[in-house]
C-alpha cells in the first residue's frame, strides 16, 4: 500500500503543478536572483500568480491563505515617499497589501527576524515609516518575521496545498462528510476503511480528505504533524 500512495501522491502532485502553472499570469514579471529565491505562487484565494523575493515572501502568502480573515492580497501595491531622520525624501515600496473580510486592510514589510534584530538603520526606517503611514494613509504597517509562524504549522500548510486545486468530487467529499457526521474524533485511516474495503477506493479518496481539510482547517490540530493517525471533527457542510 505505501508505493501505492507514493504514487498517487506523485501523479496527484505533477497535475496539480500544471495546473498552477496555466493561472492567470498577469501581475508583474519578477527578475531572476542568485542572491534570493524569487518567483511565483499560485495563489488559490487570489485566483492568480503572486510574485514573491524571497522564500519568507513566499512562506507568508502560505500563511495567508489559510487566514479565515484574509479576503485577498497583492505584493508591492504601492510607493511610499517619506521623510527619513536626516531630512532627506526617500522612496519605500511596502512587500504586501493585505485586504480583510471586515474590509480592513494593512501594508507588511517581509523580514528575517536576524536582519531586522541585527539592523538599527531598519529599526529607524520601520518606526518612521508605520508612523507616516498610519498618518497620511490612516492604514496599519507591520513586520512580519520568520518567528511569526510554528514550523510544524507551516509544513502542514505547505502539505495541505498541494491539494487545494484538485478537481471537485461531490460523492468523494459527501462521503466524507457522513463518516465525520457519525463518527466524533476520527483518524484519517479510519476513515478510509469505512469508506471502501478496497486500497484503490481509499486511495482515490485520501486526496479529498486532504483537500477538506485545506478548506477546513478547523477540523484538526494543523500544530500536530499530519499523518494517517491524525483525528478530525465534523464541522458540518461548510465545505468549498
């Protein structure tokens, strides 16, 4: 069974690659770094490519995606001219724009924790720049850092997307939905047997579990490591 999952996890993976590749490729081009990893990702909220410099960029969109408050975002929205301690006019171009439910929004600089620690110049420039913006645009500017999200938490992000764009199946996830309905505080393994005696029907049916979970994030632990012995709860039919 385990080079049975291997595989479809490996064909599941490649057509879901294509399918992010063939988003909507409208926003800006960005230029190849041998200093930082830059590129795009394939954004399922914004149902399009966002460009990111770096993997903390790229890290922080995942983050965002599974933020329930989160409407939508965009990288480099805007240029901010401001008045540094010298006197001097500078130009500054916040890393993302980040649009809530409530219709909030706020501007996030991308930082590592250890050069914004080891960078007094970018303390200043980050105290200014949240006090003019805050001012002239009456909008909340904050750092978002490496220490902001638990690893485990983000490594299941990073698994759980990988099945955000999977064809939808009404009979696999209804399914689903009966077995979590009858069944408080299931695992995952579980669940598969109840489904179907046969591997192949399970296997078929694990990527929708995965995908449920991805659109319902409060069905389990995401600070846990998923695994086949991870337990979720019925939340009813919220899906999708």
């Amino acid at each position: 069974m385990k080079n049975t999952t291997t595989n479809l996890n490996k064909f599941i993976v490649e057509n879901i690659n294509e399918i992010l590749y063939n988003l909507n490729m409208s926003v800006r081009k960005i230029k190849k770094s041998y200093i930082s990893c830059t590129g795009y990702f394939a954004s399922s909220k914004n149902k399009t490519q966002i460009a990111f410099e770096s993997t903390l960029e790229r890290d922080f969109y995942m983050f965002l995606e599974f933020e329930k408050n989160v409407l939508k975002y965009e990288e480099q929205p805007m240029q901010i001219n401001y008045e540094y301690t010298d006197g001097k006019k500078r130009r500054y171009t916040p890393d993302t724009l980040v649009t809530y439910i409530d219709g909030t929004q706020k501007l996030f600089e991308v930082k590592y924790a250890n050069e914004l620690k080891n960078n007094p110049e970018l303390q200043e420039k980050i105290k200014i720049l949240k006090k003019h913006i805050q001012e002239k645009y009456n909008i909340d500017f904050e750092i978002f850092t490496d220490e902001d999200i638990n690893k485990q938490y983000l490594e299941n992000l990073k698994f759980l997307y990988k099945f955000a764009f999977i064809p939808p199946s009404n009979e696999k996830i209804e399914a689903i939905l009966q077995i979590l309905q009858s069944n408080e505080n299931i695992e995952i393994k579980e669940i598969l047997l109840k489904i179907h005696v046969s591997q192949q029907k399970q296997l078929e049916h694990l990527p929708y579990i995965w995908n449920y979970i991805f659109l319902n994030t409060e069905v389990g632990d995401l600070y846990k490591k998923l695994t086949m012995k991870t337990t979720l709860n019925y939340l009813g039919k919220s899906h999708g």
